[in-house]
C-alpha cells in the first residue's frame, strides 16, 4: 500500500517561551503489551491531551541542548526518560521520571533526573524497565573513541552497586568507535543491543543480568555480520519468544540500492538458516535509493513489524511499515505484499519506533518534514490488515508541532487506557528541550 496520507491533523501546542525551568514533564504510564490487555479498552482517537504536563506537553529544558531520545513505563505508571543534555561543559546521560499526569517525581535522582557524565561526552540512547522496577540503560560515552555504555539504576535513580562496577558497564567493542542503536531485555533478563558500526557490518552483543558480555552468546557476547555490500548497520534489535534475536536496519547493496534488512540470530547467536534459509532478509521497498528499518519488534503470533522508510522520489522519504512471517517471509495480508509507505509530505518522512496495540492495529512514530519550519513528530495507526485507521486523527496520520520549529518524535508508548504517549525532541527556537506528549 502506498499513497499520500490526505488531511492530516495538526497540533501547535506551546508557544517557545512558555515551559522553562529544569523541569517539566508527564507522568502518565506506558504500559507494554504484557499488562495492557487487563486495561486497554477503545485506545487514543488521536486527540491531543492538554493536560498533560499542565499544558499538554511535559518538557525538560536545561537551558542548554536537551535530547529525548527514549522512555520506558514503572509499574506506577510513571514514565522515566533518557537522552542527552549539555551542562555546560559536557554532553551528560540524564534521566528524568515523570507521574503519570506529567508532572516531575522529584524523588528521583536531583531534583527528578539523575545525572552521569564519565567527565567527557556522554549519551543515553535506550531505556528498558526490568523486574521490580529497575532500570537498564544503554548509550555511549568517549574515550579515545566512542565506546558502548550500560547502567542500572532503581525506581529512585540510584545507581545499582551489583551491576558492572557500581551500577556502571563500559565496552570498547569496536575499533575506533560503537555506540548503542536499540536495546532489548531477552526474556531471561539479559540486555541485548544492536551496534552502530559506522557503516561496516550488522553488530549485536548480549550481556549477563551483572552487566558482563554473556559469552554463551557466540562465544565473546558479540555477533557481527558482514554483508555483501561491505557497508550496512543495524538500527534495532528485538527478541522473540525463544530468545532469538532479531536485528533491523540497512545495507548499501550496491548499483544506487540501499534495501532494508533483517536478520535473525538464534539464542546462542548463529545466523539462523531457519529463517529465510540464510538468516538474512533484505527488501527493496522502493525503486529508488534508500529504505533503513529503525525499529523492530515481534509479535504474539511470531510475525515480526519492522518500521523506518522509503525513499519514493528525489528528496522525498515515506514512512514504512513492514510486516513479515516468522519464516521471513513477507506477510502477504498486511499492507501490499507485506509492505505499507505512507508518503506524508514530499519531504523526509521516517518512522523511529514502532508498537503493536491489544486489539492488533500497529502505532508508529517519527518525524515528518515541515518545510521551513523544520519537522513535526509524526504518528501512524494501522489496522490489523495495514491500513489506515481514520479513526485515529481523521485520517490515521496525526502532526504535532511542538513549538512552532523543529520536532523529532523518537519513541512511542501505550498507557494502560490506552492513551498514545510520544516522545521525542522539539527546538524552541535557541536550542532543543526533551519533550513528550499525549493523545486520546
């Protein structure tokens, strides 16, 4: 299916000078599938929620550059952030903890964020909850490169001492520089990442519940693979309900193609010849050049949704939606041939994460191009089938446009009555401020 998405509904929420301070923030939950269905009854209508956050968007804005890249759900319903924030000096990994309402836990950390800088710069990427409410998070920090990070901290924001070396893991696991692209936590309660290489290869690592490289994992705790073009990356990582992993992202497939891929890794970390025959699906989504997968996750039935984009025309990138069989093979009920591009604007479109709701229908969300304006957040619903859902928005397409300038949408999370939290970044105009919103 492909086609551009007709009116869309649009929101100019906060005018740039009206949320300040160390901050603002939701605390509505995000609940994951697991202990949704006991709740979830009609889910959002696409509406926006003003009041959450007091003015319909939580918002941290240190006064200096503020990122929101990725948030997870407490058991309270309380959402906890991650990203980057400058103090001044440095770029430092923050979490901020939010009630349900958006309001700041002040609680939790300093003041409701808790603070860790190595002394150089410093990133949160993931967040992922984990039993009794604690937390996992993953990023980067530099040294003479750029070196894969892990934390854990409890519901409180302090630094878990039994994890790494006092609550903190740092691997260098590639020459001159790796960084965490996704984080997933197997169902045994070992984290798993997918790796930014920089262009080389489809890298994972799976670690011990300690924080070490779990060596049952390929024998080292880390998976790469080369692809035939010589330059790919994965983006995102999931695991199914045998603890295989799943890692999505791109190759450059030489002669102007880019095709998304996929590739499935069993539970010890072999390619896994049971899918697609080699363990390696990739796709052309378009016919021109570019298609990358940025989020990917499993479904109860096996079925596996990967989301990014494809480029349609010169300068003009769809959302995409892809859905495939366990056997990797496209699911030929979804979409056209498995395949959904929603062409929002004739400008960059891409979707950064992706959900699956109780009733089926997938949620999406990313940033779609605003012209001179920047970039909105950007979020989708599909019905079961890959279809729009025009209840969702009018249209199944919903713009929200922060501030009036540029907005990334980084992640999407459902709460337990089914409200569609968004997170991501929005500029007000002299830097950028961590931001999430809510829709009915």
């Amino acid at each position: 299916m492909k086609g551009r998405a007709a009116p869309l509904l649009l929101f100019a929420l906060l005018p740039a000078a009206c949320l300040r301070g160390p901050l603002h923030a939701p605390d509505d939950s995000i609940f994951s599938l697991f202990n949704l269905n006991a709740f979830f009854s009609s889910g959002s209508t696409g509406q926006l929620d003003t009041s959450f956050g007091g003015s319909g968007a939580a918002i941290f804005d240190s006064g200096f550059t503020d990122n929101c890249l990725d948030i997870a759900l407490l058991s309270d319903d309380s959402v906890v952030t991650t990203g980057v924030s400058f103090n001044g000096a440095v770029n430092e990994l923050i979490a901020s903890r939010y009630s349900a309402g958006g309001l700041p836990v002040l609680s939790f950390g300093t003041s409701g964020t808790f603070h860790y800088n190595t002394g150089s710069n410093t990133g949160g990427i993931k967040i992922r909850r984990i039993a009794a409410d604690q937390l996992i998070l993953a990023g980067y920090t530099t040294n003479a490169g750029t070196d894969t990070l892990l934390l854990k901290i409890d519901a409180s924001g302090n630094l878990d001492p039994g994890f790494g070396t006092a609550g903190v893991s740092v691997f260098d696991l590639l020459t001159p520089d790796d960084s965490t692209s996704d984080l997933v936590i197997d169902h045994a309660g070992r984290p798993v990442l997918s790796l930014s290489t920089g262009d080389q290869f489809f890298m994972a690592a799976r670690f011990t519940a300690s924080g070490a490289l779990d060596t049952a994992f390929n024998g080292t705790g880390i998976v790469q693979t080369p692809l035939p073009s010589g330059q790919a990356d994965a983006y995102a990582i999931a695991v199914d309900a045998s603890n295989r992993v799943i890692a999505g992202g791109y190759d450059y497939g030489g002669a102007g193609t880019y095709p998304s891929t996929v590739i499935r890794y069993t539970s010890v970390g072999a390619l896994d010849t049971a899918f697609a025959g080699t363990g390696i699906v990739q796709t052309d989504l378009s016919a021109t050049v570019g298609d990358a997968f940025y989020s990917v996750i499993v479904q109860p039935d096996g079925k596996i949704v990967a989301a990014g984009y494809a480029n349609v025309a010169a300068g003009s990138d769809a959302l995409a939606v892809v859905r495939y069989l366990s056997n990797g093979s496209l699911d030929a009920s979804f979409g056209t041939g498995g395949i959904v591009l929603i062409d929002v604007t004739a400008g960059p479109d891409s979707l950064r994460s992706v959900i699956l709701q109780p009733d089926g229908k997938n949620v999406a969300a990313g940033t779609a191009d605003a012209g001179s304006a920047g970039s909105d957040m950007v979020v989708v619903r599909l019905h079961p089938g890959g279809t729009l859902d025009t209840t969702f928005g009018g249209t199944g397409v919903v713009l929200i446009d922060i501030y009036g300038a540029t907005d990334y949408g980084s992640r999407v999370l459902l709460q337990s009555d089914g409200a569609i939290l968004v997170a991501g970044t929005a500029s007000n105009g002299a830097n950028n401020d961590a931001a999430i919103v809510r829709l009915r």
